[in-house]
C-alpha cells in the first residue's frame, strides 16, 4: 500500500475515533443534565469550588433533600441552567434518575 494511501486512512480513522468521542460525551452530557422539576446531585469538583451556582439555584426555587452518596448535596427541583452555572463555579450538577428518587411503595394490608 502507497504511503500516502496508508496516512489517509489513518487520519481518516483519527477523525473518525474523535468524532464518536464527541459524540459520547455529547449523549453523556445530555443524560446526566439537570432537569427543571427533577433530582439533582450538587458535587463540588474543585477544592474551592464556590457555592454561587447552589446560592442561585436555592434562590429559584431549589431545595436541599440530604447529602449525596459521593458527598455534595442532593436538591429537588433544580432550576433551567442549573448544571452550567455549577460547571462554570467547579461543580458537578448531575441528574438523579426518578427510579432512584421514588419512595419505596408502603406493603399493601389486604
């Protein structure tokens, strides 16, 4: 195989590799965003992360419900632009799926 024939498909298997990269993290970052109305796990990701984003989600309607399994906080409710805003102070706001959030179902007398 000529040289130049052997590059091209290498770059062509370079772009393809980061191409799906992107497209992973893209899908990754659209499940794991905040949802208006839905759980969220608040998790500082730098040693000083600063709280602004928690200030401003508890300001707009948010809540704290306890602490996370990996530290930070959990907050209902987390308001529209919620995991940028923690992105840009050093945070984490991941979605917590509704299957986790459920309450156990009380045992049924009958």
């Amino acid at each position: 195989m000529p040289a130049a024939a052997s590059r091209f498909t290498l770059d062509t298997r370079a772009a393809l590799a980061l191409q799906a990269l992107v497209l992973v993290v893209v899908v990754a970052m659209a499940e794991l965003a905040p949802r208006p109305g839905l759980a969220a796990l608040y998790l500082p990701v730098l040693p000083h992360a600063r709280p602004a984003a928690l200030d401003w989600a508890l300001a707009h309607g948010a809540a704290i419900s306890g602490s996370g399994p990996l530290g930070g906080l959990i907050l209902t409710n987390p308001p529209a632009g919620f995991g940028a805003r923690a992105f840009r102070d050093g945070a984490l706001a991941l979605a917590i799926p509704a299957l986790l959030c459920q309450p156990p179902k009380a045992p049924s007398h009958g």
